[in-house]
C-alpha cells in the first residue's frame, strides 16, 4: 500500500456487519451506471485527459443535436426537448469545470473523475426531498452512460480494472444477490452506506468470511478511488490514508489473528463433543457449490443448511430438473457419507425475490415468501422435489421446508414429496424412500404449535434470524428498529426452549442454523436449552468446534435454567458470555 503523506489519516465510522481486517485500496461503485475503469495518472498526462474530456462532450452534444433534430423531422412535436436538456447539461459550466480542476486534483483518468462527480451530484439530487427533481436523476443517468461511451482510447496507460487486483470495494448498498457474486479472489472486504449488521447481506459476509460495515454515511460521496485504506471489521471502522503507525499495529492485529486461526485449525478434525460427554453435531451452511472444499476441511460433519435459492434465483431463468439434480447429486457426492440438508426455496423479505411482482408488496417480511412460494408454484416446487430427490441415490440427504408457520403447510409439502416419490418409483428412477423431512421454526406460531408439527417431521431446525425478528416484530433490516433485534429477548429463547422440548417429547432433534449458531458468546445458551446440533458458516466451523469443546453441558444446562427466568436480554447474554469468558476467553473477537 502506497505512502500517501500528502492525506492526514481519517476515520470513517460504521457498523460493523463481518469480522476481520482487509488492508488495500478502494474501488467505489455507486448507484445507477456502471463505474468505468480507475487507474492513476502523472502531472504530464493531466493537460491530455482533459482534451479526452473536451472531445467526449462535444461528440456528445453533437449526437445529442442529432437526435433531437430526427425527432423533430420524424414526429413535429416538443418530444425531443429532453435531448435539448441533456445538451444543456453538458453546457452546464458548474459540472464542464468541477470535471476538469478535479482531473488535476485527483491525477486519475478523465472518465472516472467525470463518473465520480456526477455520482456526487448524483446522490445529492437522490436524497432531495422534492420528488420531482429525484426523478430527474434518470435523464442525468442517461446523458453521463451516453458520455462514457463516448471516450476514446488514447490516454494514459492504464493500470489493472479492479476487478484483476485486490481491493476494498465501497458501495451505497448491496444485495444479497451482489454479496454472493463478490469475487472473493479480489475482494478482500466491502463498507456500504446502507444496511444493518442484521441484514441478510451481512449474515452471508460473515457465513464467507470477508470483512465488512455497513452505515457508513456518505461513504461514496467522501470516498476517492484508489484511496488506500483499512477496514476493520470489528469496530467497524474505514480508515483511510492510514499512516506507517496505524499499518504495523494493524498487521500485529493480523499476526495475532493468525495464531488463533492456526490453532483452531490443529483441532478442526476432532469431535465437537463438550468436556463432559455430550455430543453436538456441528455443520455448515452454504450457498454455493465452490463452497464444498472449504465446508469439507473446515471439519464441519456435514450441510446443516444448504440454501438453494442461489441456484435457483441468481440467473436468468430457473434451472430444470436435470440441472438441479446434477447441481444437488455433486454436493452430496462430495459430503459422503456425511448428510446434506437442501431448503427449498426460501426467496422473499430481504432474500432474492422468487419472481418480479406487478406491484411491489407492502411488506415483504409478512407476504410472499419461504414455503408459501413453492405452494402456490407447484410445477417449480414438483421439479425441485424430483431434482432433491433423485440426489438422494447418491448420498445422505435430507429435505426441509423453509417459513412454515401451521400444520396445514407441512401436510401440503409432504403430500407434493410423495406424489414426486410415486412419480419417480413408476418411471423406474432410484431415490433413497425414507429421506428424511424436516421443518423450519422460524415464525412464532411454528414455534407455539411444535408439539403439533413434531409428530409429522423427522427433525426442527430453528432459524433464528426470523424467529427473533417474527418474536419482537423489529425488521431486522431496519436501523430504527436495530435496537429491538435482541437474540437473548426472553421470549425468544423461551420459544427456542419450548420447540426442543417438544422435539424431544416426539423423538426428533433440533438444530439451530441462524445466526445464534455462529454467535460463540451464545454457544453456552444455546447448547444448556438443549439444541443438538449447529450448523455455521464454513469460515466459524472451527472457531465453534473449540468453543463446544471447551464447555462443560451441565454448567450450561444450569445457566440456562437460570436465564429462563431472567426478565431482561441484556441479563441473560451476560450469563452466557460470563461461561464463554471463563472457557474460552481468547476465542472472543
């Protein structure tokens, strides 16, 4: 990382969303079009990317001038006066010489400065009350793509696109889709100004271990690209220009890091049983198949959580039932002879939406979403069920439904699992009979009638990161409402202990597959309520394993009893991180 002793080191604070530290340059994407190239420039080159921008506007305003006079040829209406704005526009002198000084300033390439100011001036316009000169930002979207077009080649040599180096990546905000795209390779962590440390784009940073905050406000207006910084995971903090000092008491940060990480990994192959004989299976969630190798030597026994949604949603058209079963039957190959747990569909709320809508729901988190969209697609959810499985000849594979919230839906998605069987049975095409089927506990009402979903599923897995939004009615997405997102809310953890009992009363185990399972502050809650197997992120798998290993279940048993009959969250976090501290102090971030 470049010296840059001309820029006094800043801060920029936010919240933090992944842990971990990422040291490089940053490369800044905002809304609407896409970013162009980014590479330094010397003192001698700046006169001539400012003769690259003169000659774009101008072969710009004269494309412009040709349209508006063919419209006016073909319709002899005032249509084409959107094409006299977009000239003015870039007549404008404020911007034609904010452009041009800031080439000199910056001493990058005259397309970048010129996306880089027009995204400032884009996002001002944005965050104006006055809707009408909002929805002008599209004409200025279109005039500043049509000008970027229009640069030719012929300036300074460029250095490599971001994307073929590593960088820290800042953007207004990302989806889950963008976070899944991320090329990890490059990418060695990302800020955004929008989210929460709840949001699902969070919880798929930290299931991938790239560091990442969130809620840093005007980061793509305060941020240059190519600025070198550091991004601290942990308290959330950007630091920008950072000075010799800050860089070695980073990277003793890092060595320290790096210890830790390799003694979790001397015992990564050893059973994740607690000190005094209880056994917990602990597995790990993906998302992607690329995932297997890392989720394979993390130790992890198993997929816990394999979220199909990536497959099915991040293209363009849904894969069919060959494709699916091709994509399924490798990851079970590949986790023998341990068991693959494959959700189905679960899109909606802050997820991936299952298909555009004619109008937009008024709230996500309450509508279409999980099991609900499979049930009202059922040729999809046929072809998904008859993929999963024909998986099922290759390994160990279980089904689990995602959102149900009564009886009537696990009835529905079971009778669509045994009409696939009978299919498959009479086309002659082996499937393994007694797969098991599980269901989601999620929503409140499931988690109050698991005496009665009990009996017709085969395990529960406990989601606890809509369980605790559904619980305490707080998005979690929501900065306002951050706040009232507690996992330790008494009710929660008492609805969390009322879904084991009742799976224990019929037979059946329970897993926690959200975020609490990744959470070793809460291990010792969750394994004295009495869950019996985790399933995290590859990247947490051995950090949870030493943390099981380390506990003592009784002790945990006792706590929790304890924490049953506190009245406050803060009280009962307290009495798990105190048995965490003792045990496994050094682990915590």
């Amino acid at each position: 990382m470049p010296d840059e002793t001309n820029h006094p080191e800043t801060t920029l604070q936010g919240i933090p969303a992944s842990p971990g530290i990422a040291m490089a340059p940053v490369y800044v994407v905002a809304r609407g079009f896409s970013a162009p190239d980014v590479y330094p420039i010397h003192d001698e080159h700046v006169e001539a990317e400012r003769e690259r921008f003169r000659a774009a506007v101008e072969l710009t305003k004269n494309q412009l001038r040709e349209l508006q006079d063919r419209l006016d040829h073909l319709s002899h209406t005032r249509e084409s006066g959107i094409f006299e704005a977009h000239v003015m526009l870039l007549e404008d002198k404020a911007v034609y010489d904010r452009v041009l000084r800031a080439i000199g300033e910056r001493k990058q390439n005259a397309e970048f400065v010129f996306y880089a100011v027009m995204q400032t001036f884009l996002e001002a316009m944005r965050r104006i009350p006055d809707e009408y000169l909002r929805e002008r930002t599209a004409d200025i979207e279109d005039v500043s793509e049509r000008l970027l077009r229009n640069f030719r080649t012929g300036g300074a040599p460029r250095k490599p696109h971001p994307d073929e180096e590593q960088h820290i990546l800042v953007a207004y905000d990302l989806s889950p889709s963008d976070t899944v795209s991320l090329d990890r390779n490059h990418i060695l962590g990302f800020a955004t100004e929008q989210g929460s440390a709840n949001s699902h784009t969070a919880i798929l940073a930290r299931a991938f271990g790239v560091p990442a905050i969130v809620g840093v406000e005007d980061a793509v207006m305060d941020i240059t690209a190519l600025t070198p910084a550091i991004l601290d995971g942990y308290s959330g903090k950007i630091i920008l220009h950072p000075t010799d000092q800050t860089r070695a008491r980073y990277d003793k940060i890092l060595e320290e890091k790096k210890k830790i990480r390799s003694e979790l990994e001397s015992h990564r192959a050893e059973a994740t049983t607690t000190i005094d004989g209880r056994e917990i299976t602990l597995s790990a969630n993906i998302e992607l198949e690329h995932e297997l190798p890392l989720a394979r030597h993390s130790g992890a026994k198993g997929i816990g959580l394999y979220r199909t949604e990536y497959l099915l949603l991040n293209g363009g058209e849904i894969p069919g039932e060959c494709e699916q079963a091709e994509v399924y039957s490798r990851i079970v190959r590949a986790m023998k002879p341990n068991l693959v747990i494959m959700r189905t569909l679960d899109a909606g709320g802050d997820k991936l939406p299952a298909e555009p809508l004619t109008e937009p729901e008024p709230n996500p988190f309450l509508g279409w979403r999980g099991i609900r969209v499979s049930l009202a697609r059922p040729a999809m959810f046929r072809e998904q069920l008859r993929a999963i499985l024909r998986a099922s000849a290759h390994g160990k594979v279980a089904i689990m439904f995602p959102l149900v919230s009564g009886l009537s839906e696990v009835w529905r998605a079971r009778d669509a699992v045994r009409t696939c069987m009978d299919e498959l049975e009479k086309e002659g095409v082996p499937f393994d009979r007694t797969i098991p089927i599980g269901a989601m506990i999620e929503v409140p009402s499931a988690a109050l009638c698991a005496d009665l979903l009990a009996p017709e599923v085969d395990f529960f897995s406990i989601g606890t990161n809509d369980l605790i939004q559904y619980t305490v009615a707080a998005d979690r997405v929501n900065p306002h409402v951050a706040s009232l997102y507690r996992p330790t809310h008494p009710a929660v953890i008492r609805l969390i202990r009322r879904t084991i009992d009742a799976a224990c009363d019929n037979g059946i185990p329970t897993a926690v597959c959200g975020e609490m399972a990744g959470d070793i502050t809460l291990t010792p809650l969750l394994i004295g309520l009495g869950v019996e197997e985790l399933s995290v992120g590859p990247q947490l798998v051995p950090r949870v394993g030493q943390a099981i290993r380390s506990l003592s279940h009784a002790e945990c048993a006792a706590m929790a009893d304890e924490a049953l009959k506190c009245s406050r969250s803060s009280r009962i976090c307290e009495l798990s991180l105190d048995i965490a501290r003792a045990r496994y102090g050094h682990l915590l971030d």
